[in-house]
C-alpha cells in the first residue's frame, strides 16, 4: 500500500457561511483510483454539498508516524532522512534518503517523533523537516 495526496474542492460552512474549500488529504490506497473513491467517500459524510477531485499524486513518503500527544497535534511534517552505511568495497559513504510524513504541533516535535523512531539511530541522518498543507490522514 502507498500513499496519495488527494486534493479536493467542497462546500463547507465556516463562520455560519458557506465557502468553497480546497483541501489536500493524504491517503493510503493501492491505485489512484483507490485513492480518489476512498477521498470522495470520506469527504462526502462530512458535507451536504458537492465533493470535487481535483488532483491526485503518489506521495514522497511510504509510511506514517501518528503523534502520540493528545489531539493538539494538527499538523502534518514531511522529514527527509538518510540511512548512511559504508560502501565495503571503496570505504565511502553511501546515503539513500527516505521520506516520512509526522503528526506534530511543530517542527520540534517532528524531530522528537522522528529521533524516537525504533531502529539503529546512530545510521539515521535527519535532512530535513517541512510543514505540509496536509489536512489529515486516512489509512
């Protein structure tokens, strides 16, 4: 299973008005199909109104860290890492860098989550960590 950010236009009432919105959700499907049935079936129970998909990606990262925080934590960080190992043969450093998508309040709490990942930190390299216009996560 991967993930796709789904970007979506619907009707939704803020401020006892009704305003066109445009939302990205980043959800786990198998195809892109999948992925646009999945976003307009979740969307639709959460308003009257029409529910319009207007476009879809494969996502950089294939796994995600839910905060273990109390619901505070409504934003969503992308954090690039490297593993880094040594080519046996010539001695040099090798990176191959992953992407992961994080539940956090801030970029702080990203790399706390990302720093408590399990696993031999001491090969991990964190890039970088960037806040997402990502609304919620549907797996």
């Amino acid at each position: 299973m991967k993930f796709f950010e789904v970007k979506v236009r619907y009707q939704r009432v803020v401020e006892n008005l009704n305003k066109v919105v445009t939302e990205t959700y980043a959800i786990a499907a198998q195809t892109f199909s999948d992925a646009e049935h999945k976003a307009l079936e979740v969307i639709s129970q959460y308003t009257e109104g029409e529910v319009e998909v207007l476009a879809e990606k494969i996502a950089l990262y294939d796994k995600f860290i839910y905060s273990d925080a109390p619901k505070v934590d409504d934003k969503f960080y992308l954090v690039k890492y490297a593993i880094v190992a040594v080519n046996e043969n010539t001695g040099k450093e090798m990176r191959e860098y992953h992407h992961i998508l994080v539940e956090a309040l801030d970029v702080e709490g990203a790399t706390d989550v990302f720093n408590r990942m399990p696993g031999d930190a001491t090969c991990r390299e964190l890039t970088s960590v960037k806040e997402t216009n990502i609304l919620e996560v549907f797996q």
